[in-house]
C-alpha cells in the first residue's frame, strides 16, 4: 500500500516511516504541508496520515479540504497533538477519516492505518460476513457458528459485526470504544476487555477453536487462523 | 498657551463627555428659563398693554356713541364728567373744535405726531404740568377731533422694572446653569474615575482590583457590578490555567521523576536484554499514564474555562444514561457486582453530551472500584421538583470521611483508602467541573447513612436549560 506521510517533526516521521515500512507499506514523506498537498495531488496514494500543524502556510486540514474540493477521495488519517474534542471535530468535518491524537503508540496507528486502507467498500454493502464457520446476517441481525444460532445483545452484534468486517486486522481497544460505543475518552479500566471476553465466550462456547485473538499491546483480531 | 494648544484645546473639550454633558445642560436649563421669563412676560406686561388699549378703544366708542346721541355739548359733559371721576388720573381727554379751540379736555395742546385715524400712538404730552408717556387715539366727529388716551407713565415704570428683574433672573439662571453644568460634569468624572482607575491597574497587570460599588443602584452601579462579573470571571479563568499549569508543574513531575528514575536504574544495572526490555515497557507505560493525566487535566481546563459551552445542544440524558450503564454493567458483573440504574423513560436537557458522559462514567468507574465484589452500585437519574435534574451513584465501599468529602474534588486528592488503587485522582474534578459547565454543583453523601461501610453517593445536579 501507498501512504504519503506529511509530518514536520523529523524523529516522529523517521520512526513513523519505518514502522510502516516494515509493516510492508510503501512510504513518502514531505516535511511540510506545501510539499505535502503537492505530493497527494499530483501522485497516487492508498492513504494520507496528516499531521494538522505544519510548517509552510499549509496545514493538514488544508490539504483535506482541497484535495476533497477537487474530487480526491483519498482515505485520511490525521496524526495530530490538537486532542480537544472541537479539534477532532474539525479535522473530521474537513474531510479526514480517522483522527489520532499524539503521542500514540505505534500499533495504534498501524491498526488505523490498515483498518482505513481497507475499509468495505460503500458501493456494494454486504449483508452476510463471514470468518471460518462464524456467520454474521446483517439484514436478521442473527449470528451463527457451524449453523448453530448464537444469542448476542445489539452492542455485541455491532462489536461483533466491526471485528469481522475488519477479519484478519487488528482492531484496537480505543477503535472499538469509537466506533461501536462512540465514546472518545478514556475510560481508564479495561471495560472492553470484559465485553471482549464476554463476546468471546458467547462465540466459542462448545467450539475448540477461538475466532478472537488478543494481540499483545494492540488489541483484538478475529480471524479463522489460530 | 501656543497657537496649537489653544486650537488643539477645543475639539479636546469638546471630546470629553462630562462637558457635553455639561453643555447640554446649560442648554436645556437656559431654555428653560428663558420660556418660564416669556410666559411671566406675556402675562404681565404684555397683558397690561392690551388692556390699556381696550379701555382706549372702549372710551373711544363710549364717547363717539355720547356725541352722535348728544351733541357737541353731550360730548363735552361726559368727557367733563369723566374727568371728575377720574380718581387714578390716568385718563386724557381733548376736544377742539374745527380751528383748534379746545372744547374739553385735560390737554392744552393736541400733540404734535398724533394723527386722526384708526391706530393708537404714543406720544408725549404734558399731563397736569408734567411731561408723560400717552398711549393715544384721535377720531374725526364731524369736524370736531376728539383724543382719547392714558397716561403710561406708571406702566411704563412697571415695565422698567419688570425687564430689570426679567435681566437679572435671566443672568442668575444663566450662571446657576453653568454651576450646574459644572457640577455635573464633575459628578460625572468623580464616578467615572474610579472605573478608569480599576482598569488601568488591571491593565497594569492587578486582576484582583474591583470597581467600588456606591450601593446606589443606578447606572454607574449597574455599570460597575457587570464590570465586577466579568473581572471575577476573568480571573476564574486565570486562576483555572494557573492551577492546570501549576497541576502539570507539580503533579506530572512526579511520575515523570518516577518513570526517569526506572528507565536509569535499568539503564545502570539491568542484567540481561529481557531486563532491559522489561524496564523500557515499563517505562513506555509510565509515559502513556502521563499523557492520560495530562489529557484530563486539559479536559477539567476545558470544561471549567466554559468554552465547550459552543457545542452545547439538546439530548436525552436518559438514552446517554442507558448508554452508559450497559457499557459499565458488564464491568460490575464481572467482579460479580450489582448495577442498578433506575430512570425515567426521557430527560431532555441542553448541555455537552460527551462531557456528561464522560462525567458519569468516572463516577462508575470509581464506584466499580471501591465496591467489594458482590457489593451493589446504583445508578439513577430523576427530575426534581426543584427543578434541578439529579444524576447519582452510588456505591456500597468504604465510603469518605468528613474531611475527605470536602477535600474530594480536588485536582489529584486521593482518599487513604484508594492509595492503593490505580487512578489519578482526577476523576471528580472534571465531574465537579462539568456539573458547574451545566450550572449545577456535586453533592457527596453517604449512600446508605449510618450503616458500615456507608458507601459513597455523589448526586450531580443539573440544570435543565443548560
């Protein structure tokens, strides 16, 4: 995947950059928001991640609004030390997609970067998803696992249903907490954790083999593979 | 004074509001006067004059009226007859005949600028011996001409007086206008000063200077006391981003001390590369604790500064609440806890959704915390009668002191009883500080009085509108 990074702090980018590299990705940088709106709109990338302040007139919401203004859909991330609520906001109104808010740990950023790369597409939803014997009706809103019905709550069909259409990535604690409870703070003790762990016994209840995995210092991945 | 000052000095004057103040009430004070002196001269003077020409012209016609009934010799004895009992010897009378003879009268010479005809004149005459002011009327009857008139040198003297009463009036009101105006001006800056005075030195950096407040409750009181609002207001806001800065100063250095002190051990005497690795997670994870810290205190700043009071928008408190206590009942069952929440079916209120639920949910988070497993915590939320609305929990831990209750609330206060237990002690500050962002306070109590432990309830309350 391609990702052009526009990020001023040269350590930040530097470390950034070979985390994705190494994660497979391949990676521009440009040092400044000018460098940065040139590069998204003259060359082909899988995904920006922005940082808001930058050095050159041009900030990150800048790029946004006028790569959007000229029809550019590229999927953004913004990387940013503006954390206030209203901050957020306003780089997801622009045009951003998701919203990172420094410092991060890398796995965080890594997971928001796969997970945005590869987002469903908007054209053909889905209505069934399915991981090894684990199937999931969108339209019932039923759950399945070797034809056997599984009973969940509306929250853990939603939780249920965001791991899945995110199979085979890692999906971390404060993703969940956004996006299925769309809770953006912190709430300090793991209460994920213990609706993951409930979710999972749900699911593997009688089955030996478990479809979701805790990744080490990340978060949680369903997938069929052990 | 130069050229320049001089011409400098009057747009300068004119600039100062106290002198157009000042002049506009000279203005009004003067017109004023100078109506009430009209009206009085009307009145007098001029009412004096019209009824000596009445009398005139009534005399005229009387007498023309006598001659046209009686005669030559009729005129002459009502004029004779008039005359006589003239006792204020006011009245002037003169008959000639067609070659200037006099026939009757009290003049022996018609004047000299007095005319037959319709129009009254004044003239000299000598009235008795004596020169006077007439007022006079002369008719053509028939040949004989007839002057009807009135001695004004009485009126005339009232009139002198009258105008040098009306003058010196008129110039006493004129300075008292000014004195007035002077006064006023002067009132005006004595109650203006001190304004000027508290804004320069908060200008000069002393927020804690206030407008003194005459307790007279007019404009200037009013004027001082929004003034005062706004100052207290400012310095809250000061003092919120003094403490947040002195919190950051004195309480993240103390982890940031702790985290340095294990990297560098490490650094120093770790064995093994594991033991390394070991005190670098550690100390990313110390890192991570200071950012969380630091992202609540920014947040308590945020929501005690008021400035997300912008986003403020209507919302069921309710759908939040069950939001809420679904997310946080699964954290209370796994220690084998007990969430019991009891709600209406809706409460709208305006306010900031997330800051409230945020709110909520540190205090389930605490109540999870000190309730022992198998404990209860009650979540409820109600409209009051008061009108306030009351969001509380309550738990069945150990409780708080007293003491503790009111130091509760404090950045990083931590009870005894919760050394132990990871937090940062923030959690009821930014509570405290959202409850005051919806115009509503937090009430600590016990949860069940009297019975050991107590547990803790902390009621929020707030204000429906916002």
């Amino acid at each position: 995947m391609r990702i052009l990074l526009v990020e001023d702090d040269a350590e930040v980018a530097r470390f950034v950059k070979k985390g994705l590299q190494e994660a497979g990705h391949n990676v521009e940088h440009a040092p400044n928001g000018r460098d940065g709106l040139f590069l998204a709109a003259s060359e082909q990338f899988d995904l920006l991640v922005l940082d808001r302040m930058l050095p050159g007139g041009v900030d990150g919401v800048r790029i946004v609004e006028t790569l959007r203004q000229q029809g550019n859909r590229t999927p953004v991330l913004f990387l940013s030390a503006l954390g206030a609520v209203d901050e957020r906001v306003k780089g997801l109104k622009a045009g951003g997609d998701d919203y990172l808010v420094k410092p991060f740990a890398f796995a965080e950023l890594l997971a928001r970067v796969e997970a945005l790369a590869r987002r469903p597409s908007v054209d053909a939803p889905a209505t069934r998803l399915r991981v090894a014997d684990l199937e999931l009706d969108l339209l019932s809103r039923t759950v399945n696992r070797g034809g056997k019905k599984i009973d969940v709550q509306p929250r853990e069909f939603r939780l249920l249903e965001h791991l899945m259409r995110h199979a085979g990535q890692v999906v971390t604690r404060t993703m969940l907490l956004e996006k299925v409870w769309d809770y953006h703070f912190d709430p300090q003790t793991n209460v994920i954790d213990v609706h993951v762990s409930r979710l999972r016994q749900k699911l593997d209840k009688g089955f030996d083999k478990p479809l979701i995995h805790t990744v080490r210092n990340a978060g949680y991945m369903i997938r069929a593979e052990p | 004074m130069s050229d320049r000052a001089r011409r400098a000095a009057a747009p300068r004057l004119l600039q100062s509001a106290g002198f157009r103040f000042a002049a506009l009430f000279t203005v009004l004070f003067g017109a004023a006067s100078v109506t009430l002196i009209a009206v009085l001269w009307i009145s007098t003077a001029a009412a004096l004059d019209r009824q000596v020409l009445a009398a005139i012209r009534a005399d005229a016609v009387a007498l023309t009226e006598r001659w046209r009934n009686g005669g030559e010799g009729g005129l002459v004895d009502a004029i004779e007859e008039r005359l006589a009992t003239d006792l204020t010897n006011e009245s002037i009378y003169l008959l000639q005949d067609q070659h200037g003879a006099k026939l009757a009268g009290n003049l022996v010479n018609w004047p000299t600028n007095v005319e037959l005809g319709m129009t009254f004149t004044r003239t000299r005459i000598m009235h008795d011996g004596i020169p006077a002011d007439a007022r006079v009327l002369a008719r053509d009857l028939g040949g004989l001409r007839l002057l009807v008139g009135r001695d004004e040198s009485e009126r005339l003297q009232l009139r002198l007086l009258l105008t040098e009463g009306v003058v010196w009036s008129l110039g006493a009101s004129l300075l008292l206008a000014m004195m007035g105006a002077a006064l006023v001006r002067r009132a005006l800056e004595r109650r203006l000063e001190p304004v000027m005075r508290t804004a320069q030195h908060i200008a000069g950096g002393d927020l804690s200077r206030r407008v003194p407040v005459a307790g007279r409750a007019d404009e200037f009181d009013r004027l001082a006391r929004s003034m005062n609002t706004m100052l207290d207001r400012i310095q809250a806001l000061m003092q919120g981003i003094k403490s947040v800065s002195d919190a950051i100063a004195h309480d993240l250095r103390t982890p940031i001390a702790r985290a340095r002190t294990k990297l560098e051990e490490a650094v120093e005497t770790a064995s093994d590369e594991a033991a390394l690795r070991a005190a670098m997670e550690q100390g990313i994870a110390d890192l991570d604790h200071i950012s969380r810290i630091f992202q609540a205190l920014l947040r308590i700043a945020e929501a005690e500064a008021g400035a997300r009071r912008a986003a403020f928008a209507e919302f069921d408190l309710v759908a939040v609440l069950r939001d809420v206590e679904e997310f946080y009942g699964v954290a209370a069952e796994a220690r084998e806890q007990r969430l019991e929440a009891s709600f209406p079916d809706s409460i709208m209120m305006v306010g900031d959704r997330d800051l409230l639920l945020q709110a909520v949910a540190n205090l389930l988070d605490n109540a999870i915390k000190f309730t022992p497993d198998g404990g209860v915590i009650r979540l409820l939320a109600r409209e009051r009668d008061d009108d306030w609305i009351e969001v509380a929990v309550a738990d069945s831990g150990p409780g708080l002191s007293a003491d503790e209750r009111a130091r509760a609330g404090e950045r990083f206060f931590r009870a005894d009883a919760s050394r132990n237990t990871p937090g940062s002690g923030l959690g009821l500050s930014l509570v405290r500080a959202v409850a005051t962002l919806h115009g509503g306070r937090v009430e600590l109590g016990d949860a069940v009085p009297g019975a050991t432990p107590p547990g803790l309830e902390v009621r929020i309350l707030l204000s429906a509108d916002g």
